[in-house]
C-alpha cells in the first residue's frame, strides 16, 4: 500500500515538473507556455539576432510585462472598448492578408523571366531618345491654326505661348517643357513628337484630351536606360505587388459577395 502511493505520488510529482518545464513562467495562475519565446526566439535569429541566455531572459520579462498589461486591460474593462475590439479586428485582419498574400506569393512566384520580360517591355516603351519640347495648349483647333499661321509668319513661338497657351505649367516659361521621353505624354502628342526633327514645329495641331497642342522639338539626345541588375530588384517588388492586387480582385470575383 504504502509501495503503490509512493509510486503515485512520483509520478504526480513527474507530471508537475513536465508541466512546470513546458512554462517559462505564471502570471496571477496564468501559465506562460514556453512555445511562445521559442517563437520569439525564431524571430530574433531570423532577423539576425543569436539565441543566448540574456536573450531568452529579456524576451520572458517582455512577455510577463505583456502578460500583466493584458490582465490590467481586462480589470478595467478596456478589452470591451468598442474603439479598442476595432483596433484589434483591424490588426487581426491585416496579419491575415498579410498571410495570404506571403502564402499565395511562394505558391506562384514571380519568376526571372517575368521580371527580365517587364525590363524588356519598359525599355522598348521608352525608347533610345528624350526631347525637349515647347508646346502651346489651346481650346479649339481654330485657335490652334490661328497661331500656326503666325508661326508661319516669322512669329516667336516663346512669347505666343505666353500670350495664348492654356497650360500653366509652361505658359509663363514660354511653352517649355524640358527634356522627357515620348513615353510620358499622352499618345497623340507622343506619336506626334516622336515624328520630328530637331528644330522642327508640328506641321498640324495635335488633338489631346487636354485641348489642342502645338508643338516645337528644341532638342533631341540619346537616352541611357538602368542596366538589368540594378532594377531587377525593384521591379521584382512591382510585379509582386500586381501579382496580389489581382489575387485580391479574384478572391472578390470568384467568390459569392452580397452587398445589403
């Protein structure tokens, strides 16, 4: 009898030292497991940190520290705050987007050759050269061939800009508008641009959802374009972002949404 408590009481004593090393420490009988600083741990060492002694101990005050904060918002009944359930949903919802996305991004990844691709289509976009063009923006084609004429007539495209154009971004600087690629303006007035020569004044005014424009190329220079190794990164991170904006957008189509 006394053989069979003896064994009983060895092993109770057994099942509290498991359950005692399970726990880094109890706050007010709450135990803290110690599962949650080996994951604190793993965050450390992921962001180079190393895992020492001191480390361990800073890590169980912050989470004793944490333990008891938690415990005070509930005594004084913050935790029902409807600003703070808000805060706290939020957060929730965002560590979880955050989530999927992660998941979703090393489920189908971008590969190189969608990122040597894009760098390809970008630089064909914005070709070889930059000009440096003038412009005069007006209403109506009327007023467009109105300035044309005298243009044509030995007028001074600077000082007919100021007078007449409706841009003012470059009005006051005599219709400039200094040295970019076709790629940055609108398609009529790039295709247009792209046409001309040094010197040259756009032979018709050109149409834009902005009015009409006409147009003087100053200048024309070769145009250099980042090598592949010093964007690729960046780009990468661009097409990454498009990747989850549309998982995003077919989560909301594929799947049953009612608005009320």
């Amino acid at each position: 009898m006394i053989k069979t408590k003896l064994f009983i009481a060895s092993v109770l004593a057994c099942a509290a030292f498991t359950v005692s090393a399970q726990n880094i420490a109890t706050v007010n009988g709450k135990p803290i497991p110690k599962s949650l600083q080996d994951q604190w741990i793993a965050q450390l060492i992921a962001n180079g940190g190393k895992d020492t002694p001191e480390a361990r101990k800073q890590i169980t005050e912050n989470l004793v520290a944490n333990a008891l904060v938690e415990q005070e918002a509930d005594k004084r009944g913050i935790t029902k705050d409807p600003k703070v359930q808000f805060a706290l949903d939020y957060a929730r919802f965002r560590i979880l987007q955050e989530a999927v996305l992660r998941d979703e991004l090393a489920k189908h990844p971008v590969t190189d050759k969608e990122v040597k691709d894009r760098y390809d289509q970008e630089k064909a976009a914005l070709g070889s050269q930059e000009f440096d063009v003038s412009h005069i923006l007006v209403k109506d084609e009327k007023t467009a061939k109105m300035i044309e004429d005298k243009l044509a007539k030995g007028g001074d495209f600077a000082a007919l800009a100021k007078e007449y154009s409706i841009d003012p971004g470059a009005k006051d600087n005599g219709g400039e508008l200094g040295w970019n690629r076709p790629a940055v303006f609108v398609s009529s007035f790039a295709n247009a641009v792209k046409g001309m020569k040094k010197g040259e004044v756009s032979k018709q005014p050109v149409q834009s959802e902005f009015g009409w424009h006409i147009i003087k190329v100053n200048d024309i220079r070769n145009a250099s374009f980042p090598d592949f190794d010093s964007v690729k990164n960046q780009i990468k991170e661009g097409l990454e972002l498009k990747k989850q904006q549309e998982y995003l957008q077919s989560l909301m189509k594929n799947n049953k949404v009612v608005y009320e």
